[in-house]
C-alpha cells in the first residue's frame, strides 16, 4: 500500500467502531463492537505518523511496539503486525477490547495533541482477530531450561507471565481455583465486552505452546504455597483480588443484595440468564441499583439491563466527571438507557416483610475538596434523604485481597490492606517467591496485570538464570 504523505495523513479523520444498535444490543449478551472492515483498518493505520521517537509506546504498560505492528499494517502485512504484536503482548485480542488505551497509549499519541489520537487499541484489535482465524498461531521458544515455574492463578498477570516464561524455555504449570481458564476476563467482564471464545482462543495458543493448565486448584487447600515450592524453581502468585467490599450499611443481608463479584459470576461463568437450563439462577429483578462508578460497576448495571430489567440505575456518590470508568462504557450505558444518579450515596437498604429488597434509602450529595485519590471528596447534603424503590442491589465498589493463600504462609510479608509486598523485581519476602497484578497493586486493570506479568516473568528468568 503506498504510504501517503504526512499532510494526507493529517486529512483522515479518526474511524468511528461500527457498534450493534443500542436498543437492540440492551436485549442480547452479543459484542457491542463490531470490529473494523479491513479497508476501515487500513485508512485508519495510515493516519499514524510513524513518529521517529514514539511517545505512545511510553503509555503502554507492556510497552507494545505500536509504530512497528502499525507500520507492518500500512504495508497490508497482515501476517508481519501479528507476528510482532505477538513478540509484546500474550493476549492482544483481550487488550485490544478491553485495554483503557485512551488514558494510556493513545493520550501520549502526537496526533492528539491536535485532534484525535490514533485508534491503536481497534488496530490492535483488528490484528489479533486476524491472527486468529489466519495464523497457525506459532510461537517462538527457547531452547527448554530444564527450570520449572508454577503460576498461581489464570488471570491477566497469570497467563501473560506464563506465556513470556514458556516462551523463554520454562517449564510452566499454571494452577486456576475455578473451573475456567482466564480469571477475571471470563467470570469478571461480560460477553457483551469480552466474548468467552476470545479469551479461550488467547489460552489455547499458550497451551499450545507448552503451558500446562490445571484448574480446580486452589492453592491455600489443594496445595499449600510450600508444598509448590518443593516442586517448582520458582513460584509467580498472580491470584487477583477477588474479595468484595461491602458498604456496612443497614440491610445489607438483605435477599436480593449482591456483590459485584456474585452478580457478575452467576451471569458471566455459569449462564444463569440461561436458568433453568443452567445450574445456577440470578433475581433478575424489574428495577436495579448498581453502586459504584467504575468498569465493574458499568458491567454489572449493563447486565442487569440485558437480564430484563425494567430500569438499571447507577448510583455513584460523585458526578460523572470523577467517574473512574472508561468513557466508552459511561457512553455505551448512556445509549442502553441506563440511568444515572450521581452525587448520592446509600445510607440504608430497605426490605419487606419478607426480607427481600424494597428501596435504596440515599443522600444527595455536594463535592467538596480533593481527597487522596486527587477527585473532589463528596459531602453530605442535610435533608436530602430520599428512596429509590428497586428489588434488587449489586455493590461494586471494589474488591480487596482474598486472604486464602497468604494465611497458610505467615512468613510472607503483608501490608496493611492484606496486599503481598515484593520488591523492585517483583519478588516476595520469601526467595523465588514472586508476585504480581491485583494482589500486589490492589483492585486495577486488566493491562496493568499484564505489565506486572510480563516484567516479573523477565525478572524470574534473571533470578533462575543466575543460580
């Protein structure tokens, strides 16, 4: 394809994703995006300016080598962007869907600087589906090491670690508590966002390539921390956390009131919009309170739309401006028609004689001066108590570190939140122990646990190498 010149590059403007209906797409679990056409792709890799000092790179938490794959995409090698997205990223379709590329690799994109940034993450997208129906999916290795590495948990940083360690010559088991490959990307994120088969697809080529996958493990039961360090090298604990915070108000014990967590794996893991068909039901409840304003909460009122609710309502204490969700998701669940009561926060949850869900008792809300997280800290208005009437409530205001591993292993050093805390290479307090991804940073994102992954992989091959 020939390259334009940079003053025809600056005349595209930015593609738009082609999106099912939203009135439609509020009824089904089908994908909201639709992927870009071929000729849509490559109208929108020729607006890159091929920057001889990428900034975008910089944002890139596993530091992809977006000039290079995009390059390879101007000059329709489609086969050449694969194979080098591949060499940066274990799961390039996963990212490419659910990457927050407009806080990261795109808000550092030269062109934004006069306009709209580059889409990387549809073009990161567009490459992987590729792959995935035309490449064999090879990949590289290194002679084998003879080493063994466990990973403990089959999420982001999990197998992103356990593709980078295979790939490096290692011997890797990766032990999952659940009965599905992938963690929070297949009982966390919803089909709509993150198809199933898009996440099995990214683990069948690690296994493929030699990862070994044993789900139903937990360790902190099956097997304790110890006993794997008997048998393996090196140990990489990558279990997330999985522990829901609650909000310790009144009627919280409530039938009807569910964490995120729940809510999220009855629907997305075990099909229960499919009951009775399914071994598992969910109340799919006529009116919905979500609390909370990030992904997980966007994820949980879009579901609750899509599971027949009359009206899904977010309630978030602060206004959209502070909201932590992506802004493609706020904007998506706009469209479904989701409703949104910001600046209010539960105070009680109300029930009946029965003991189920009857209202969310609340007050209004006034932003005051920033806290620690930098976002103006909300205060209460006196008298502004009012009910939202609704059956059903999912808390989604964050998760912490599930204790169930580190309790069998006291030696191991702990901060004051329960998190693991490791050093500048990702090591624990314990030798050949590491550690990545929520359950060292705390309740994060997909890519950021990549970003943990994929440096503790390298930084466990230093530690292996050197003995």
């Amino acid at each position: 394809m020939e390259k334009l010149s940079i003053k025809e590059r600056m005349a595209i403007d930015r593609c738009v994703m082609p999106e099912q209906d939203p009135l439609e797409r509020a009824g089904n679990f089908n994908e909201v995006n639709l992927g870009l056409a071929e000729e849509l792709a490559l109208q929108e890799a020729q607006r890159c300016l091929e920057c001889k000092k990428p900034a975008c790179m910089e944002g890139c938490p596993v530091n992809v080598n977006i000039p290079r794959f995009i390059g390879r995409l101007i000059e329709r090698d489609f086969a050449g962007a694969a194979e080098s997205l591949s060499l940066d990223n274990a799961l390039p379709a996963i990212t490419g869907r659910v990457c927050p590329q407009e806080t990261q690799c795109e808000s550092q994109c030269i062109r934004g600087k006069k306009g709209k940034p580059v889409a990387i993450g549809y073009l990161e997208r567009f490459v992987a589906d590729w792959a995935r129906v035309n490449s064999k999916g090879d990949i590289l290795k290194a002679p084998a090491k003879g080493k063994k590495v466990a990973v403990i948990g089959a999420g982001p940083a999990g197998l992103t670690a356990a593709g980078e360690l295979s790939r490096k010559g290692y011997e890797v088991t990766v032990y999952e508590a659940l009965q599905k490959t992938g963690g929070v990307l297949v009982y966390g994120i919803p089909e709509f966002r993150l198809p199933k088969k898009i996440v099995q697809s990214e683990v069948d080529r690690l296994i493929q390539s030699g990862v070994k996958i044993e789900t139903n493990t937990v360790v902190g039961r099956t097997w304790t921390l110890n006993e794997l360090r008997e048998k393996f090298d090196a140990v990489f604990i990558a279990n997330g956390a999985g522990l829901p915070v609650f909000m310790n108000v009144p009627g919280e014990n409530l039938k009807g009131v569910y964490s995120a967590n729940e809510y999220l794996t009855r629907v997305n893991l075990m099909g229960a919009w499919k009951f009775p068909e399914s071994d598992t039901p969910v109340i799919s409840g006529k009116r919905v309170c979500v609390v909370g304003g990030g992904n997980v909460a966007m994820d949980a009122v879009r579901t609750a739309k899509r599971l027949g609710a009359e009206e899904a309502i977010i309630v978030y204490r602060r206004s959209k401006t502070e909201m932590p969700a992506r802004v493609e998701e706020v904007h998506h669940a706009e469209a479904e028609g989701i409703r949104f009561e910001m600046l209010t926060a539960p105070l009680e949850v109300q029930g009946n004689e029965t003991h189920w869900v009857s209202g969310l008792k609340c007050q209004r809300m006034e932003l005051g001066e920033p806290d620690a997280s930098g976002r103006r800290r909300p205060v209460p208005i006196p008298g502004s108590e009012f009910v939202i009437p609704c059956d059903v409530v999912v808390v989604a205001i964050g998760t912490r570190a599930n204790p169930l591993l580190t309790a069998t292993c006291p030696e191991m050093k702990l901060n004051r939140k329960g998190n693991i805390e490791v050093d500048e290479n990702g090591m624990t307090s314990i030798p050949g122990v590491f550690a990545g991804g929520d359950i060292v940073r705390g309740a994060a994102t997909v890519i950021l646990a990549m970003g943990d992954g994929k440096r503790t992989a390298a930084a466990i091959d230093n530690y292996l190498s050197s003995k």
